[in-house]
C-alpha cells in the first residue's frame, strides 16, 4: 500500500511505500543564507518530515544532495556531519548542478525506513 503525506501544489513531500519514506524536493526556506546554513535548514526540514512520518534520522537509509556550487561542498560536509552521529552514517551522494532555482544553493533527496 502506498502512503501519500504533506501534500504541495505539485508534490507530497513524503511517499511511504512497505515501510520505506521517500523525502523529495527538500529545499532551505532562507535563501539568502549561505551554504552551510541552507543545508543546517534543509537537514532540520528532514528531521522535522521524518518526525511526522513517525521515523527519524537514525533511520535514513540513503541521501542524494543536489548542491549547485561544488567547491562549497566541505561548508555542507561541515553541517552533515554536526547534524548525524558517525555510527548512523546513511550512503551518500552528492552532484553537482547548473541551478535548483533562485538562491537554492542545495536539494535533499532521503530515503529512510519507518
């Protein structure tokens, strides 16, 4: 059975199928921060998804961080890894993109149990 939760306008931000949450399309709401402090945002906005969705960042099976600007990659290495314990480390990915949107420096993609 699939779960849709937190529907937009064109998305829900969470879709949960046999267990499994898929978090998409997670940006900062405070664009002009810089890159460390848009993903601290982005990172609290999982928290939050995944709070609501009854699971937690201990669970997170996988992240894909879409990050415009790659030479600011240790400034959202920096907030990674304050906000997760080094034993709950998911897979990552990062890649780097042309543009997410205006002022968007970083998009997550989670995956996580429940």
């Amino acid at each position: 059975m699939i779960q849709r939760h937190i529907r937009t306008p064109i998305m829900h931000r969470v879709v949960e199928h046999s267990g499994v949450l898929y978090l998409g399309g997670i940006v900062a709401e405070d664009r002009s921060a810089s890159m460390k402090g848009q993903t601290e945002q982005v990172l609290a906005r999982v928290d939050a998804l995944l709070s609501e969705t009854g699971s937690d960042k201990s669970k997170i099976l996988t992240a894909t961080l879409y990050i415009t600007d790659m030479s600011l990659k240790d400034e959202m290495n920096e907030a990674w890894t304050a906000w997760l314990a080094p034993e709950i480390l998911p897979s990552r990915s990062t890649i780097g993109v042309a543009e997410l949107g205006p002022k968007v420096l970083i998009e997550a993609v989670i995956t996580a149990s429940k």
